[in-house]
C-alpha cells in the first residue's frame, strides 16, 4: 500500500482550517475547539502509529496488558468527564462496566479468529482499542440517560416506590429509557451497514489490499464485539448507578440532594 | 380477642431515629407513638422536614434508628416493599407514569408485591371514583392531562385500596377543591373507621382548622425535631 507522507497529513489540515474559518466569520465560536482536537488526532495517532510500532517489535504479554490496561483507564476518565449527571463511585462503575464486557469479548472473538495469534500485539492492541473506542460512547450514553431520567423523574419513583414498587420496579422505565438511548446508534449503524455506509475498519482493509468478502467478515466479527460489549457494558453500568440509588434496599439518598450533577 | 390486642399494641412506635446527610442529622426523632384507630396531625413550617419525616417512615430516605415498630412488627426487619404496604406515602405532587390512568393501574397490578390479589380491588376502585362523581371514563384519560386534583383523587384511591395500617398524608389534599377535599377526607375517615384496630392516619395540611380530620394526636417539627404537643 502506498505511503501517506508527512507533508500530505499537514497540507489535509486546510480542510480544517476552512471549517474553522467558516465558523469564526460566523461567531459560532467552535473554531478553537475544532483546530485543537484536529492538533489532537494529528499528534495522537503519530504517537500511537510510533508506539505500537515499539510493542509490535517487543511483543511481551506484560506490555500489552499495561498498554490495553492503560487503555481502558484514558477511556474511562474521558467517558466521567463527559458524562452530565454523575454519582460517588462512577467512576469506578465505569471502569468495571468497560473491561468486563469489552476484554472478554474481544478475546472471544479473537480466539474464534485465530487462537494461535490472539495474544499479539498486533492483533490484541488494536482489537481492544476498537471495541473500547465505540463502546464508550454507548455506554456513558446509557449511565448518563438513566441518571438523566432517574434525577429527572424522581417524583415518579417516589410515587412507585409508595405503592410497594421495588427498586427494579420503580426504576423500570428509565432502565428502558436508558438503554434505547445507549444502544440506537449501534443499532442504526448495523441496520445500514453495507448500504448507507461502508464501515471504517472494512475500508481500511480494502485499501490495504485486502479481499471485500475477507474483510466484510472482519467487520462483522468488529460490530458483534462492539454492539455486544455496549448493550452489556451499558446494562452493568446502569445497575451499578441503581446499586446507588437503592441503597440498602431501597432508601433514596439523592432525594436529599447528596446527588452530583454538574 | 382483636380488641384485646388492639388496647396494647401501638400504631407505630419510634425510639430515637435520625435522617442523616453527609454527617449532618437533618431529623431526630426522640420518642413518636401512634394508637390503632387514632389520626395524627403533624405541623411545622413549610420546609421544616415534614416530608422527609414521612418519607423516613416508609425508609425511602436512609435512617438510623434504636426502635421502630409498627403494629409490633419490627419495621427495619420488613422489606421495604412490604412496610410500605402496611405504611402508605401520599404526597402533596405524585407523578403518574404511563399513558393512560388505566394503564397505570394495570401496572400497579403488576408488581411482585400485589401478585394474585389485586383483582379484588378493581370493583372496589369504581365505586371509590363514582364517590368523586368519576365514572369509568376516567380509567381512559391521559395521566399528562389529568389535572393535580385528579391525581391526587387517584393517588388516594390507590391508597385506600392498597394500604394495610397507616396513611402518611404529606398534603395529599392539597391540589383538590373544597367539596372534593371533603369528600376525600370522609372518604379516609371511612377506611379508618372500618378497621379502626388495625389502622391510624398522620397528615400534614396547611389548613388543619379546615379539615374533618379531627386529630387525638399532635406533633410539631421545631429545628429538626420530632416533638409531641401536649
């Protein structure tokens, strides 16, 4: 495949900066933040591109758990901050909800691909960072819905709870809520996938040299992963936000305002 | 022999209970006792704690409590779900979930605490709203169009049908106009009066002089305490 040189990566960024100008004449003042994070990508995946170039020639167990450990941490702190209503400890929820679903799966799938190489950098790290990358969004979707609905609604599960509803009961509807929310767009890109769009991973093998049918399998195989590991990455975090809500049973802290929203 | 029991078992009996946040103790109770049969008015400015009082009792805010009884049951051996069967919150703003009120029903029906009982209510709800002069038309109106009277009549039917011992009325009457908040009293009074020795009602209201809810008890919320007016 052929080699992008650095200066063609540069001189891309005018596409940038013609949105950016855009956006400065017409003060919608989203300029900065485009350029930066365009800044970000550009140096970030540099970064990365020369990292994984380091612990493909190393290829130890120990560096590539550190690595995909690491990670599931950034993820993790990008996902809180993004997140509206937050609650103590979720943090920690999201971290769980995140390397129990995603790790798992993708070394399922991983060993159904080939066992003999799952546990190569090459094919370990990249997989992992994939499914980690679409399952975040899904995922802080789903916690920031249900708390969204729970704060929200909270005389409606007042209501419930007074006639005897449990937890579970009470906070059916925004389970519900909240995981539709969380899981449509995966949903949405599967239903058109192949039609609307060809998705990012298949491209990247086309272009690689790689055959169609070969690599729709691989995408295939990427969206089972991602789409599994958000409906249950998103259905742990969600229970772990009602474990919070229900405390002890079923006694309402937030209702005395020791919830955080920012 | 019902009677008999009736004389020494207590409605509810508390000994020291607080609500505490974040270290804080924003309620303490020192002593609360409540007779079978008796109607307990509960006073105090408005956001002196008398909701989070009521919401305490049904354990819906987390406590700390020495003794808590309720019909010589120990209430924080209970579940939840089940004290609040026997201990009943009605709230001055209930938020009805679903589309249609009898939708709501149905779903109240539904819950694991009501399972194969709840069937035995239905005739009895239709002639709890023809007392409010509601019809089976009711059953089929939206719960976004129905009015804070209208809901707080639905509320306490659910209530008079579902609750075993005692009604926490938080300004359940609040919303309704002067002939239905009478008929609405008249109507507790009655669920009270049938069962006199297993049942007992606290309320709050900003005009107790108005009500027919004559109370043999009195309590006041002062600075976060529970205290009884002789």
């Amino acid at each position: 495949m052929t080699s992008i040189s650095h200066i063609t990566l540069i001189s891309l960024c005018i596409f940038s900066i013609f949105c950016a100008y855009i956006s400065y004449s017409n003060k919608w003042s989203i300029e900065k933040p485009f350029l930066v994070s365009t800044l970000r990508c550009f140096l970030q995946l540099l970064l990365l591109g020369y990292f994984l170039k380091l612990i493909f020639t190393i290829n130890r167990i120990d560096l590539i758990l550190l690595t995909i450990t690491t990670m599931t941490v950034i993820a993790t702190f990008s996902n809180y901050y993004r997140l509206e209503y937050k609650v103590p400890k979720m943090w920690g929820y999201n971290f769980f909800a995140l390397i129990c679903t995603t790790w798992p799966i993708a070394l399922i799938c991983l060993y159904l691909i080939d066992p003999k190489h799952m546990t190569e950098a090459n094919t370990l790290i990249p997989f992992v960072g994939m499914i980690i990358g679409n399952a975040l969004n899904g995922i802080s979707l789903g916690m920031d819905g249900f708390n969204q609905e729970i704060i929200n609604n909270r005389r409606m599960v007042v209501t419930l709870l007074s006639y005897g509803a449990t937890p579970k009961e009470a906070s059916h509807i925004a389970f519900k809520k909240a995981m539709k929310l969380s899981t449509s767009p995966i949903i949405n890109s599967m239903s058109v996938a192949g039609i609307v769009s060809v998705p990012g991973m298949m491209t990247g093998q086309i272009m690689a040299g790689m055959p169609p049918i070969e690599s729709a399998k691989y995408q295939f195989v990427v969206m089972i992963a991602v789409s599994t590991s958000i409906f249950l990455g998103s259905y742990f975090g969600i229970l772990f936000c009602r474990k919070h809500y229900f405390k002890n049973g079923a006694s309402l802290e937030f209702l005395l305002g020791s919830h955080q929203h920012r | 022999m019902e009677h008999h029991w009736s004389f020494y078992l207590e409605a509810i009996n508390i000994d020291k209970l607080w609500v505490t946040l974040k270290g804080i103790h924003i309620l303490q109770v020192e002593k609360f006792c409540l007779q079978p049969g008796d109607v307990c008015y509960l006073g105090g400015h408005s956001g002196s704690g008398k909701s989070i009082f009521f919401k305490s009792l049904i354990r819906l805010l987390p406590i700390e409590v020495q003794n808590y009884k309720i019909f010589n049951e120990n209430a924080m051996d209970l579940k939840p779900e089940l004290l609040r069967t026997k201990i009943m919150y009605l709230n001055q703003q209930p938020q009805i979930p679903h589309h249609n009120v009898h939708e709501f029903i149905n779903f109240i029906s539904t819950l694991s605490i009501y399972q194969g009982q709840f069937n035995q209510f239905k005739d009895n709800m239709l002639q709890l709203l023809r007392a409010f002069s509601r019809d089976e038309k009711f059953l089929t109106l939206e719960t976004s169009n129905l009015s804070g009277g209208e809901t707080q009549i639905l509320q306490l039917i659910l209530g008079i049908l579902l609750c075993k011992n005692v009604l926490l009325l938080d300004e359940a009457f609040s919303a309704m106009d002067r002939h239905t908040q009478d008929i609405a009293e008249k109507l507790v009074l009655k669920w009270l009066n049938d069962n006199s020795s297993q049942r007992s009602i606290i309320f709050s209201s900003h005009q107790p002089e108005l009500s027919h809810l004559n109370p043999q008890a009195n309590y006041v919320i002062h600075k976060g305490h529970v205290q009884k007016l002789e």
